[in-house]
C-alpha cells in the first residue's frame, strides 16, 4: 500500500517591498553584509590580498613546493598504515613489541623507511588485531546502556 503526500504551495510574493529595518535590526554594512552570504548571490572579489603575499602574523612557509616521490624517506608507523596494515598508532605499538622487520632487522622507533626498503610483520602482530572486536550498536531512544 503506497499513500501521496502532498505539501500546500507556497504563496506567491507580494509586490510591495518591506520597509528596511531601523535600529539594531538593520543589516551591517561593509563586507559583512549578510545579503553578500545569500545562496546566488556573487560575492565581489577580494583585492585587499593576493595569494602569494603572506598574512600578517605568520611566517612564510620555508619548505620547498615539490610532490613526494617514492624515494622520499617517511615514517615506518605511516608506511605500514600507508600499505593498509594497520594504523599509525598500532604500527607505533607493533615497532616497539619487535613484530615489525625492516630488510630482515627488527625495527626501531621512529626508523624513517623508503619504497625500495622490504617491510615484514611477524604473525603475532595480525593475530593481536584479529582479536580486537568493534561493536556497533543503534541505540534507539529509551533503550539504556552502560
């Protein structure tokens, strides 16, 4: 069984304006104005600041633009989460326990690895993470748990 809902039209807009408001109720001028935050409504372009020039207050940035290649050293907590293993804070805990080899020697805390470098995770990592369970619960209202 199917049931249509229908909804009442809204009533077509008067002709006449509304007078503007007066007092703490009108609307602010400058580029705060709340009819420039409308949807549909183009905002005008800003030309008090162009992208290259830095904010007041902060420095520039001193790091080079350049995309990461493969060759880049990172994090061996990222690489593993990178590869899908498991997550930047439980390979931080594999590295520390020895269950992380990197090119056959056992992994230190905060070793920086690249692509070409051959990671392995002894078996009792990926059964300590089989045994942790996620449990997903709706809890409709009035239904209490602690």
């Amino acid at each position: 069984m199917s049931k249509t809902l229908t909804l009442p039209k809204k009533p077509a807009p008067t002709s006449t304006p509304r007078p503007a408001p007066q007092g703490r109720h009108a609307p602010k001028t400058g580029s705060a104005n709340r009819d420039a935050a409308r949807p549909g409504t183009p905002r005008p372009a800003r030309t008090d600041r162009t992208p290259s020039t830095p904010q007041p207050g902060r420095p520039a940035s001193t790091r080079p633009a350049r995309p990461a290649s493969s060759d880049d050293p990172i994090r061996l907590n990222k690489r593993l989460a990178e590869l899908g293993l498991c997550s930047r804070r439980e390979g931080d805990e594999w590295i520390e326990r020895g269950w992380v080899k990197v090119n056959g020697t056992v992994a230190q805390m905060g070793m920086t690895v690249t692509a070409q470098d051959r990671i392995d995770v002894l078996p009792q990592a990926t059964a300590q993470q089989g045994a942790r369970v996620t449990i997903l619960l709706h809890k409709p209202i009035g239904y209490v748990s602690g």
